[in-house]
C-alpha cells in the first residue's frame, strides 16, 4: 500500500535538478542539462514531475511547542523571543516547490489529456500547499505564478495582500479538485497521492484559517471565507469517502497514529512512510527531546459526563496522587499521555513493558506529563536504534485527516451563524465523540451547564487534534495568543501531592519552581506583542536582495 512513496523517491533524484535546486529565494530558472525537448511527453514524465512535490510534505516535528500546550524547552516562538532571521528554510523551500509547481502547470496548461490533467492539477494542489505555508506565518506575500528567467522584473514582485494571497490558494484548490480523482477511485499503487477529497479539505482549512483571523479583527471579508469553510468541508462530508478510524476499538484514537492507522478511510492527506525507503525515529526522538503536554492541556480534557473539570457537578478527581486527574476523564486524555506507573511497550523496551515516569524511560521531565500518541509498540522498531531517514518506524504522519473537517464545519457554521443546530453537531463534533464514547454536544446541555458554545467547539479542536500543529495557528486566527501565550507554562501539582515524595520533584530546587497553588512552572516570564507577534518576520536577506535592486519587500508590521 506504501508503493507510491517508492516512485517518489525515484523520481526525487530528477526533479532536484529539474525543480527547486536554486539557492536564490524566489527562484531563478535553473539552468540544467535536462530539457525540455526531451521531457514532458506522458502522462508519466508529468507523474514524474509532480512527484517531487510531495517531498515537501510536512515530517513529524514538535510544532505545538510553539504554542501553550507542549513543552520541551523554551521556544523564542511561543515565548516572545523571536528575532529577525536572515534565511528562512520554510520561505526558501516553499517557492522552491512553487517554482517546480509552475513548471508543470505551464507545460501542461494547453493539454486536455485526462492523466496530465491530473498532474497538472496536483502541481495546483500543491502550489496552494505552499502558499499556504507561507500565508500562515507570513500573511501575504509576493505571489509569483509562472516560472522565471534570471532577468524576469516578477523576481521584485511585491506582496500582495493577505486576502489576495489567500484567494489564489482557493481558486488553485477549486480548479484542481476538478481534475482530481475521488479517494474510492484511487488504485492501490497510487494511494497517498493527492485527490479530490484533500483539495476541498484544503481549502475548508484555509478559507476558515482567513475567515476567523478577518472576523476576530473585524475585516469585512470574514463571511465570504466563513461560507467557503461551510461549503468545502460539507462536500467532503458529502462526498461519503471517509470516515473516521474504528478498527482498534476503544482504542482507535490512539491506534490511528500508529501503523494501525495509516491508510485508513480516515486519511485525507498523509506525510507517507515505508520502512526500508525512508523511515524516521519520532519515537526516539518525543523519548529523549520531549514533546510534553502541559497543565494548559490537561485541563481542557472534560470529565467522563462532558463537563469541564471546573464546572458544578464535575466528577474530576483532582490532583492528590499521582493518576487522580486522569480518572473519569475523556479518554482521548489517557490516549494522548500515560498514566504516571502504567507499564508499557516503549523505545528500548520492545518486549518486556516498563512502568513510565516522567523522568524514566522518558528523559524530559520538565512539566511532569508523559507522551503516549506516537509512542509505537513496534518490537522491531523499539529495538533497532535512532537513525535517522534510516529507521525503521514507518507509521505516517496524518496532515489533512477527516476528523479536522468535522471540526472545521462545526467552526465555520458557529461562526458564521453565531449558532449552531444539534444537527449539525451530530454530523460533526458529536461523530469525534462517538468514537470515544464521550456524551454527546448540545444546547440543551450547554445551556444546562452554563457553558459557552465557543468555547466548546475550540476545546473539542484542541483535544482532538492536540499535538498535531494546529494550536499556534488557533490561537492566533482567534486572535487570543495576546492572552494564552505570555501566561507561565505549567505542569503536575507538586505541592500537597504524591509527587512532592517522588524525586526528582521531591527536590527543593523543584518544590520551590511552582505557582501559588503549587504546580509546577516550567517556565516563567514569557510575552507576546500583539502588535508585531501574530506574524513571523520576513527573512531579512529577501528584503535586503529587493532594495539592492531598487524595489521594496514590505517586512512585517513591528519587525
């Protein structure tokens, strides 16, 4: 089933002469022995190409400790300590593929062949993929759409405006999903490749990425994205080619990113691995850098009867010993971090389970939290070593999956209508409940509980997609970073507590590291200018290169 990341690879060689070799940022041509004379022919030197796109596809990383919901150590990102960086890879990489992109749309754009037009159309999908990696961080920038020569004047193009930056994406996913087969269609040699269902998730993603960063600002643009989320993420609902993974019981949250989870009729849009062609070593790597929930995290998790730990009539159990907090909770929350003494299958320990403490086997124990999702039970893998693309963990990284859409039409329609029906939650919010057999959302219960709809439909966001790189991006679309992200990052409760006995917390550099209610900080003077800190600055070698020449490369307000 992982066949297709072997033709990638193959035709990765290629295409880095070919593609995005160049150093210049926003890309010269590139001056090859390769040309085109003797290429763009088939429907297979176009596959060709297009492979080299999904090489870019986004590898497991720590994304979230850019946010207040994981932790390993402090990030100049999530701490306010970002400075101006001469070089940017996800600026240089990103045009890179959107220059390989160009090309393979400009060489197809006059063919009506049916198989080139869907290359074609995965070179869109793929220049909307970069532009959005782009968009996210940046805003708008300068939007270049044919593929240059060295004396080319669009090499000086200025940036353009969020809003037109995020409309070329949606008009580039709108055509591509027409040439795009449907999932079911998709062959077994073929799987993993991008389709119709992944350009219209997409554009959900994006259009409600720009429609509530413009709402929470007060733009007026807000509800034309809000009703391009609406209407993408209901025709991937629609379209009846996914569901949500159940193959693993009660288990399946979990299992789902692990090896049980990929290609499932979940998957929209995977990182795709295949053991003996590229593997990683995550595993290893959460072991011994640590990608460690925090107090902020553990909090949002609601109790066994859908309230929140701090409501009236809550079951929580507190925080006395060392599994209390984890009792009668979701089970997404026992899912996603261990329960401090429960023996597991781990890194090192492939086949005889070992009890999991926050300092052992796990090595960072800064906030007191374990790492579970991920965490493979592989026996060969767990035992073969950290190394590197040569691995052998395989299990894929899930990028677009449907669970995100149904959160995206949830989001969308609240914050289109400012309401949402109870049917709309059953055909959403409450399918990701099912599956973990949490009670159902509704008004009633809302209303019932004293709760806010908001704030449910972004906790549910939050807990089903936690530590899967999305929350730096929420809270600064809902324009609350300002408020979560200068707050002390936080972990266990050591004060009154079993872990005040339990070393290395039972030490009185450690006893003293904690807030007045005696959790743990973990770390402390953290900021956030919300006048410059909802965007990344520019790299500044791009800025210097435009004024060299004469032309001005707006940075950033604030930077």
């Amino acid at each position: 089933m992982k066949l297709t990341y072997r033709y990638i690879m193959l035709g990765l060689v290629l295409f880095t002469v070919m593609g995005s070799s160049c150093k210049r940022d926003l890309n010269l041509v590139s001056q090859d022995s390769i040309t085109d004379s003797t290429f763009w022919k088939t429907a297979s030197d176009f596959k060709l190409a297009a492979n080299n796109l999904y090489n870019g596809l986004d590898r497991f990383g720590f994304e979230d400790t850019e946010s207040d919901i994981a932790f390993n150590f402090p990030n100049s990102v999530s701490n306010g300590n970002l400075q101006p960086a001469e070089t940017s890879g996800q600026w240089n990489d990103s045009y890179g593929y959107i220059r390989s992109a160009n090309n393979i749309m400009e060489k197809g754009a006059a063919i009506e062949d049916a198989d080139i037009k869907r290359y074609v159309a995965e070179a869109k999908f793929f220049r909307a993929w970069y532009y959005w990696k782009l968009l996210r961080i940046y805003g708008g920038v300068p939007l270049i759409t044919k593929v240059l020569s060295a004396d080319d004047p669009a090499l000086f193009t200025p940036r353009s405006g969020r809003g037109e930056t995020a409309d070329l994406i949606l008009k580039d996913l709108d055509e591509a999903q027409h040439d795009l087969p449907a999932q079911p269609d998709i062959t077994s040699a073929d799987m993993g490749r991008i389709t119709k269902g992944a350009a219209l998730a997409l554009a959900a993603r994006v259009a409600l990425f720009e429609g509530t960063w413009e709402k929470f600002r007060g733009e007026a643009g807000a509800s034309k994205y809000l009703d391009a989320a609406v209407t993408a993420s209901q025709a991937v609902i629609n379209s009846g080619a996914y569901t949500l993974y159940t193959g693993s019981a009660a288990q399946s949250y979990r299992y789902l990113f692990l090896e049980a989870g990929d290609d499932s009729h979940e998957t929209i849009l995977d990182r795709r691995y295949a053991r003996n062609i590229l593997g990683h070593d995550m595993p290893y790597q959460y072991d011994g850098t640590g990608y460690n929930p925090t107090r902020k995290m553990a909090d949002l998790y609601l109790d066994k009867n859908g309230l929140p730990i701090t409501a009236a009539g809550t079951v929580f159990h507190g925080y006395n010993t060392f599994g209390s907090e984890f009792q009668d909770r979701d089970p997404r929350m026992t899912m996603t971090m261990i329960i401090p003494g429960t023996l597991t299958n781990r890194v090192f320990f492939p086949v005889t389970k070992i009890a999991n403490w926050p300092d052992k086997p796990q090595r960072n124990f800064n906030t007191g939290y374990i790492l579970y999702k991920y965490m493979s039970e592989d026996p060969v893998a767990n035992n073969s070593g950290q190394l590197g693309d040569a691995s052998l963990f395989d299990y894929d990284r899930h990028l677009i999956r449907y669970a995100e859409v149904l959160l995206i039409y949830a989001e969308a329609v609240y914050e289109k209508n400012g309401s949402i029906s109870d049917n709309d939650l059953a055909l959403s919010i409450n399918k990701l409940r099912d599956r973990v057999n949490m009670p159902h959302l509704s008004n009633a219960f809302v209303t019932a509980n004293g709760l806010n709809m908001r704030t449910e439909i972004r906790r549910e966001r939050t807990v089903e997609l936690t530590l899967e790189g999305f929350r730096y991006d929420d809270i600064r679309r809902w324009k609350t970073a300002e408020t979560e992200l200068p707050q002390d990052v936080k972990g266990i409760k050591i004060t009154g507590t079993e872990w005040a006995t339990r070393a290395p917390y039972s030490d009185p550099s450690y006893q003293n590291k904690v807030d007045a209610n005696g959790f743990l900080i973990a770390e402390t003077s953290r900021k956030f200018d919300p006048n410059k800190d909802y965007l990344q600055p520019l790299p500044t070698r791009e800025i210097a290169f435009y004024s060299a020449n004469g032309k001005t490369l707006e940075q950033n307000p604030g930077w």
